[in-house]
C-alpha cells in the first residue's frame, strides 16, 4: 500500500553535492526503517545508509563522514543528502522503508553519476 516516489538524481561533479528526495505516500513514523541503497551496473545493491525510528543509523563505510538522511516527517520525505562525491558514488540509489514484520517497500530508483 506504501508508495515511494524519488527524485533529484543526475550528473554532478567529482566534489560536488547532490540531494536526493524520497516522498512517501503514508507517515513515516510508520516506519521501522528507512534508507538508501545503491546498485551499480554488475554488482549487487549495497546499503548506504539506513535510520531506524528509535535512531540507530547504519552507514556504509565509503559513506560515513559524506552521507546523512535527513528526513521531515511533516513531508513524509526521506532524504540523502550527499557531499564530497566520488565516481565511485555513480549508481542507481533507491529509498527503502521497512514496516512491522520486516515488510518492506522500495522506490523506483534515481541514477546518479559523478563525472567531470
């Protein structure tokens, strides 16, 4: 029932930051936990960083210190704020939300490239 929309994917470049916006169609104080993962071409989709409602947070380690989630539970949006991005970063991100009894739901994924 859940619906995750994404945007703000694109091309920026190496160094640059870019924001990435998941808006969901329920509260997301329904969630257990929300996130981001990434999938680049030939390789299995990788968490990048995830927060739970009670405020535990997992971050890849090639994202801590780059990425935050910043949300905004008046918007029911969960965002990935990324800076200081690498070519390694280029992928395909999708949000993630998981409900009670580990139901989850997945966006339709954004591309984001860092080229020069």
């Amino acid at each position: 029932q859940v619906q995750l929309v994404e945007s703000g994917g694109g091309l920026v470049q190496p160094g640059g930051s870019l924001r990435l916006s998941c808006a969901a169609s329920v509260s997301i104080f329904n969630f257990n936990a929300m996130g981001w993962y990434r999938q680049a071409p030939g390789k299995q989709r990788e968490l990048v960083a995830r927060i739970s409602n009670i405020g535990r947070t997992n971050y890849a380690d090639s994202a801590k210190g780059r990425f935050t989630i910043p949300m905004d539970n008046v918007k029911n949006t969960i965002n990935l704020q990324m800076n200081s991005l690498k070519p390694e970063d280029t992928a395909v991100y999708y949000c993630n939300v998981v409900r009670e009894l580990g139901y989850e739901t997945w966006g339709q994924g954004t591309q984001v490239t860092v080229s020069s």
